[in-house]
C-alpha cells in the first residue's frame, strides 16, 4: 500500500520513480545498512551476466507463434546488455557518493585537522614541542585509506565493465541513430502479474538514450572519484607536513606555521 501511494504521489508531480530490480533493491539496502556486499550480487554476477549477454548475442524473449510459449532470440542485446549494466552502475554511484565522498574523503579531512589542532592545543599546553602523531591517530588514518582503496578498486572494475559494454555496443548504436529514431529496434515479450504475454517495443532512440545514460553514470563516477582522491590527497599533506614542521602546523600558501605567533616558521 504505501509503495503504491508513493508511487502515484510521484507521477502526479510528474517524477516517474525507478522501478528498481531485486538486485538493486538488495545492493542499495546493504548500502544503507553499512555492509559492503550482498554475496555475488554487487559485483560479480552483474559482470558475468554482462560478458554472457555481449558473448552469446542474448537478447530479449519472443513468442514465436500465438499460443507458443516465450523464446530467447538475439535481437536487442544491445540494449540489455546497456540495462544490465546500469542495474550495475547506478548501486555503485551511491556507493562513491555516500562511502568515498561523504564518509572517506571528507571524514579524512576532518579527522587529520582535528588530530592535528588537538595535539598542538596538548603541545601548547605541556609547553613542549610537537611530537606528531600518536600511534592510534596513524592507525585509524591507515584504516580508511585502506578502505577508501577497496572501494577505489570497485570503481575501476566498474568502468572496465563499461569500456567492455560501450565497446561491443558503440557500432550498433551511432548505425540505430543515423537511421529513423522511432523506428522499431527490438520487441520485448514477457507475461504480466497475471501470465498474459505483453509485448514491449524498443525504439532506435531508446537505444540512444541507454547508451547515454551509461555515459553519463560512468561520468559522475569519474567526476566524484577524482575529488575524492584531491581531498585524500590534500588530507595526507597536511599529515605529512604537521609530521614535518616543528609546531605541527602548516598552511599551503604560507607553510610552516607558529602556533604561538602570527610569523610562518621558516
């Protein structure tokens, strides 16, 4: 009941919502929950089921003959393989969003600055230089940088898995599109809630518009993941610099800094 409230409250707003798979469904949930795979469905069984359909030219169902049942046939792989790859994508989107951005990249960053006022405001205090980093600082910097690699991991095998699709697919399309966008590409049979064929028709711009929209999740991917490497970047210079300076205090434009004056120590 309250799925299908939700659902219709969006298409009156005119915000069709995503009808998400099980795979999804279960990727997304262990996302929210804070594991980091459900088994083979997060990463490996996509891949092979992608390498399956590009290998075998396996497309969608067809009814033959009326009254036969549902047959495999050939046509349209292309734009399975492209739906297979986005259930693929789009889990792993939020995963660069939620786990690289907001709970490495940005966690980092906050975690050495204030690792680093700290023991300077103890320093300060004790009226003793400073000493760096303690050995629980270092191994809880060392615990996310291994887990920000993990994930760092993932992100690559996902773009291979989208040169391996956009690859096998990039002739089919720019061939579709040249010719009329709504004209027919594939059909689509599959039995309904209550076992009646319906058929399903794809056209030439559906196509296109798969093809994107692969592009632009592989994009955003690329985008948050190069910033997530900056901040990740500039996290572990400012550790290595307050290992560096004796007062334990650095700023990039003025360098090593006093933290009992205003002068940069040079």
């Amino acid at each position: 009941v309250w799925g299908k409230t939700v659902h219709e409250c969006f298409e009156v707003f005119g915000c069709p919502p995503h009808m998400s798979t099980y795979r999804e469904s279960v990727a997304v949930l262990s996302l929210a929950s804070g594991l980091r795979y459900v088994g083979s469905t997060s990463l490996s069984y996509p891949a092979q089921r992608i390498r399956e359909i590009i290998q075998f030219k396996q497309g969608y169902c067809l009814q033959a003959d009326r009254g036969s049942d549902l047959e495999s046939a050939s046509q349209g792989w292309e734009m399975r393989s492209l739906e297979e790859f986005e259930k693929l994508a789009k889990p792993h989107l939020l995963r660069v969003q939620f786990i690289m951005f907001f709970k490495l990249a940005l966690q980092m960053n906050l975690q050495i600055t204030f690792m680093i006022i700290g023991h300077v405001q103890e320093d300060d205090e004790n009226t003793k230089p400073f000493h760096g980093l303690s050995v629980g600082d270092i191994m809880s910097i060392m615990s996310l940088m291994f887990i920000f690699g993990t994930e760092l991991i993932d992100v690559y095998e996902v773009l291979r898995i989208h040169c391996r699709v956009r690859g096998a697919v990039k002739k089919v399309v720019f061939e579709q599109v040249h010719s009329h966008g709504t004209a027919p590409y594939a059909y689509h049979d599959f039995r309904d809630q209550h076992g009646v064929i319906q058929r399903m028709t794809y056209t030439k711009n559906d196509l296109k518009h798969h093809y994107y929209e692969a592009m632009r999740t592989c994009g955003k991917m690329i985008f948050l993941t190069l910033l997530c490497m900056w901040l990740i970047g500039y996290a572990l210079l400012k550790f290595g610099m307050a290992l560096y300076c004796e007062g334990g205090a650095w700023a990039v434009l003025a360098g090593c800094l006093n933290p009992n004056g205003h002068n940069p120590m040079l």
